[in-house]
C-alpha cells in the first residue's frame, strides 16, 4: 500500500524559508508525477509544481523563480523549496504521486500546514 507523509511546514514571516519533504512508502511500477498542491480556506486545490520520473518540473505562475521541486529517487522522496515566501502562500501543502501506467492510481498525502505572516 503506498503512503505519503509529508513534513517541514510551519510558521514563518514574509520574505522567509521552508522546506517541504514528502517520502514514500510501498511500491510504484512504472513512471509517475510527483508533486506538491496547496489549498487556501475557501479555495480549490491548486497545482504549485510537479516533476516527473526524468526530473523535467512544471511550476505555477504564482511560484516560479521562487521554488524549486526536486526528488531523490533512491529515497523515495520529493522535495519542496520555497523561498521569498508571501502571505498568499499561507495554505496546507499536500503531496501527490500520480502513476502513469494502468490503473493510473494517484495518491495524496495528508497535507501539512504552512503559514507565512507579513
């Protein structure tokens, strides 16, 4: 069964740093798009980056030239450095893998809170 636990959120000022960790346990065959949503109070889940089994990365707008998705795959883990954070950040974080072979299962993690104050 796979499971994602994600960690490193928390409280911290604007212009700040965290990172994210998310590890996997249980198995995965085939390809697949690790990644990183969030999820403001009143807002839908949105995308903030992915990165695939090659390390090719897609970042949201919002995000870009501020943080960096990464993986370590002998790990089993991704990685979420953000950096130059802003208020607009504050949101759970969640992690998803998502497998790009039959049944195309996508998994999430709990989610993990990160809150960023001006």
């Amino acid at each position: 069964q796979v499971q994602l636990v994600e960690s490193g959120g928390g409280s911290v000022q604007a212009g700040g740093s965290l990172r994210l960790s998310c590890a996997r346990s249980g198995r995965i065959f085939g390809g697949n798009v690790m990644g990183w949503y969030r999820q403001s109070p009143g807002k839908q889940r949105e995308l903030v980056a992915t990165i695939n089994s090659s390390g090719t990365t897609n970042y949201a707008d919002s995000v870009k030239e501020r943080f960096t998705i990464s993986r370590d795959n002998a790990k089993n883990t991704v990685y979420l450095q953000m950096n130059s954070l802003k208020p607009e950040d504050t949101a759970v974080y969640y992690c998803n893998i998502y497998v790009l072979t039959f049944p195309y299962n996508n998994y999430w993690g709990q989610g993990t809170q990160v809150t960023v104050s001006s």
